[in-house]
C-alpha cells in the first residue's frame, strides 16, 4: 500500500524558486504518475528485501516473495479501492485548498460504519450514530463557510466524499484480505502494488499524466529520479505502517487516527499559508474533530464492555 501527496495548491516560496530543480518538481501536474512510480518501487524493494533475507536471514527478516494469479485476482477489489482512494484523493485536492481537505475528507467515520453495516453485518449503538451526526453536522457547516468566502467547488467536495468513502472501504478491505495473504502485510503490499500499478496505466492516459510527464524537462535528470525513488521508498513506509495498524487495531482506529492527521494538517496549512479563516470555518473543523473523538470514545467504552461480558457469559454456559 503506498500513499502520495499531491501539491496542488502550493505556493512555491522564494527560496525553493531558487532552486530550480525543486521549482520544476513541484510543477509537474502528474499525481498519478508519482503514485504509479511509488507502487513500481514498492513491489521492487519487497523483491529486493526478500532476496536480501534469503542470504543473510539472521539481519533481515522478510517473507519469500513470488507472485500468484490466483492471490493478485483475489486482492484485485482491494486494489480498485485503493486506486480509486488515490485518485479522489488527488482530485479533492486539484479542486479544494489543503486546509479545507480535512472538512472534504471528513466523512470517512461515517462510510465505515455504512460499510460495516452491509458488508460486514455489525450494528452501530445509537450513542455513535449520534456521533456521526455531529461529524456530518460540521461537514455541512464547513461547505457552507467555504461558499461563504467564495472559495468552495463543489465538484471538490464531491471528490472529497468519494474519497471518503474510498478511504473507508480501503480499511475494511485490507482487513478482510490479509487472511488470503496469511497475514502477511508485505504479501498484502507485493500484490496490491502489482495490481495498482497495472490499474494506474489507463488512469494515467485519461487524466493527461502521460502527455505531462513527457514534456516534462528534468525527465533525464538523475536527481529528479532520486527524489521519486525516495518518495517510494518513503510511500512503501508509511503503507507498511499503515496496514499493521489495521491488522492489529481495526479499520475505525486508522480512520480514526487518520481524521486527527487530517486536523494537524488543516492547522498547519492555515498557518503555512497564512490563510485567515472565519470563527465558524474554524468551528466546522473543531465540530468534525470532537465527532470522531466522541465516536472513538463511545466506541472503545462500548468494547470494553463486551470484553468484559465475554468472561461472564462464558462462565455462564459452563
């Protein structure tokens, strides 16, 4: 699982326009490509990784690796999520400013518990139904602040939504294709990468990536393939990360801990920036933000109690 960051919206400052390579970077307007390259990177460093285990298996311990159609056929729905969340996600941003990502994205809570509910037949209590109103309270109330100061898209917002619920199904896919890999989240990688990067190619011919990349001038530039190659191995990271935190919490906990991110990362774009924001565009935000914290509380109180049951109930039937 790999994760880009588009700079849509960037503002180059003076000093990285003086440095040209890092200027021409940030304008190649090819999302997609980036993403593409950090998926070939990543089933390279799993190959790569797993040859080094072979020889010296006492410093690095990773799983052999070889590639099964019947797995890359199995995790191929995950890979679709996955490319669809990579792509929404860029779109969002394209349209929307990154402070404003976090209330356009902030619908991902209330997907997982749609998506748990039909796909995995789980009920949710009513106190974190309630929970999900107030997210969705402070979503609404963010888009109308945003039309308020002349800035909202509304085709941003709707690529924001989808990402939600991309980001959403992502989490609840992961956790439910682990078991085909034996729980394996560097088997996970291999196979969702391979897919994903087979996936990127037509995405990358309709959304103009392609024609991008080939005018771009540092195309032959060694250092502009070392960054990319950094950002890969950076992506391959934060993918591992990511899927061992749903493989030993749950899908919620990553949505969860990704809508604090998102909050970090609304308030250090306000403030990078420089962007003056209303007190009820700020409201929005904290709205959002006190929602997912509520959920998580009502959530984990609502399982300690079913821990603490399960002995009793056992105990009972003895």
């Amino acid at each position: 699982m790999t994760y880009t960051m588009c700079c849509y919206g960037f503002k180059p400052t003076k000093e990285i326009k003086t440095n040209t390579l890092l200027y021409f970077i940030l304008q190649l307007d090819a999302p997609l490509f980036v993403t593409w390259y950090q998926c070939v990177v990543t089933v390279i460093l799993c190959f790569l990784l797993s040859i080094v285990a072979r020889y010296v298996p006492d410093y690095v311990n990773f799983p052999e690796m070889n590639i099964d159609p019947k797995l890359c056929r199995a995790t191929l729905p995950l890979s679709i999520v996955f490319v669809c969340m990579i792509t929404f996600n860029n779109l969002c941003l394209k349209h929307v400013g990154v402070a404003f990502y976090n209330v356009g994205r902030s619908l991902t809570t209330v997907f997982n518990v749609v998506f748990t509910y039909f796909m995995l037949q789980q009920t949710t209590s009513i106190y974190a139904l309630g929970c999900c109103g107030i997210i969705i309270g402070g979503f609404f109330l963010g888009v109308n602040q945003e039309g308020s100061s002349g800035e909202l898209s509304m085709i941003g917002v709707v690529f924001g939504v989808c990402a939600s619920a991309s980001v959403a199904l992502n989490a609840i896919y992961t956790k439910k294709v682990l078991p085909m890999v034996d729980n394996n989240i560097w088997r996970l990688a291999l196979y969702n990468n391979v897919n994903a990067s087979l996936l990127f190619i037509p995405l990358m011919i309709v959304f103009g990536d392609v024609t991008e990349v080939y005018g771009f001038p540092l195309l032959t530039s060694v250092h502009f393939w070392f960054l990319m190659t950094m950002s890969g191995v950076f992506g391959f990271a934060i993918g591992t990360i990511t899927g061992l935190q749903i493989q030993v919490t749950s899908p919620l906990t990553h949505n969860i801990s990704g809508t604090a991110k998102a909050a970090a990362q609304t308030v250090i774009a306000c403030t990078y920036f420089g962007q003056v924001k209303s007190s009820l565009w700020w409201l929005s935000n904290l709205t959002v933000l006190g929602g997912s914290a509520a959920y998580t509380e009502v959530k984990r109180r609502e399982m300690k109690k079913q821990h603490n049951e399960a002995p009793a109930q056992k105990n009972g039937s003895v």
